[in-house]
C-alpha cells in the first residue's frame, strides 16, 4: 500500500466517522431539543433562543470543517489515483 493509498484511506474513514457525528448530533438536537435545552440552558444560563443559535452555529460549522478537512482531500485523491 503506498502512501497516497493510506492518506486515502485514512481520510475516507475520516470523513465517514465525522459525518455519522454528524448526523447523531442533529438527530439528537431534533429529537431531544426540549431536554437539551432545558439541561445546556441551566448549564450555561442561556435562554431558548442563544441555544437555538449556539447548536445551528455548531451544527453549521462542524459541517464544514468535515467538507473542508475531510471530504474535499478525500475526493481530490481519489481523482488524482
């Protein structure tokens, strides 16, 4: 296996992990949204709306973090092999 194959690889399990992080991250603030924001709100001391906020923000940039960091490299390798 040469090193272009492992970085591949690598970044594929990469960005397959982090998009079913993802994705049970946002499952998990559709469904439990009320018990979430009643827990992170007496944690923090946020109201409703600063937590909406707070979890579309780490909803949206952790997406692009995966997309920039993960699947972009993975797919530019996967042209160049």
């Amino acid at each position: 296996m040469t090193a272009m194959e492992t970085l591949s690889a690598v970044l594929g399990w990469c960005a397959l992990i982090n998009m079913g992080v993802l994705i049970v991250s946002s499952l998990a603030v559709v469904a439990c949204r009320g018990w979430m924001m009643r827990m992170h709100g007496r944690m923090f001391g946020m109201d409703e709306a600063a937590l909406a906020a707070a979890y579309f923000r780490y909803l949206a940039t952790f997406k692009i973090v995966v997309i920039v960091f993960n699947l972009v490299p993975w797919v530019a390798l996967q042209i160049v092999m």
